[in-house]
C-alpha cells in the first residue's frame, strides 16, 4: 500500500521556521522524483520544490528561494522541507508528491497545515 505521511506543520509567528517532513512507504522511493507543492486559502495548488531521485538536482519557485531548502533520505525514505524566514503568505496545505521517472504514476500525501501569523 503506497503511503505519503506528511508531518511537521503547525502555527508559526513571521519569521519563523518549520521542517515538513513526508515519510514513504509502498514504493521504490529512490526511483522517484520527490516534490512540495501548496495551496493556499482560495488558490490553486502551486509547486513549491522538486528533488531529483539521486539529490543532485534541486529546483525552486522563485517566491520560495533562498529562504526554503529540500532535502531526501533515500536510506530513510524520508523528504523534508526545511522552511526559514516564513510569511504571512506562506500559509497553506502543505503536500508532498512522488513523481514516478519512468511512467505517469504519481503519488500525494493528505497533506499539513502550516500557518504563519502574529
């Protein structure tokens, strides 16, 4: 049974900093492009980072960089977000994805709230 577990979210002040973690289960994770995405209060979801299987490759979205890093265990099955500097308008849902690099599968996880607010 594939499983994405995100963890990690909660009510933080501006400024602040969180680490979002998402544990794998079910598949081959290190097979597997690894990805944050977010949605905010009446948005659309939006890709947030994306980790290469290996780690090598890393990209951002220009709102997040510099203050957002994503990082992968592959010994652990494990991808984290690791946020700094946070904004008001960084309040969303939070969720991690698995991007299959060889077929169309993809994998969310439920998801976990992070509010940033004074």
């Amino acid at each position: 049974q594939v499983q994405l577990v995100e963890s990690g979210g909660g009510l933080v002040q501006p400024g602040g900093s969180l680490r979002l973690s998402c544990a794998a289960s079910g598949f081959t994770f290190s097979n597997y492009r690894m990805s944050w995405y977010r949605q905010g209060p009446g948005k659309e979801r939006e890709l947030v980072a994306t980790i290469s299987r290996g780690d090598r490759i890393k990209q951002y979205a220009d709102f997040v960089k510099g203050r957002f890093t994503i990082s992968r265990d592959n010994a652990k099955n494990m991808v984290y977000l690791q946020m700094n500097s946070l904004k008001p308008e960084d309040t969303a849902v939070y969720y991690c994805k698995a991007q299959s690099t060889t077929t169309s599968t993809d994998y969310w996880g439920q998801g976990t709230q992070v509010t940033v607010s004074s």
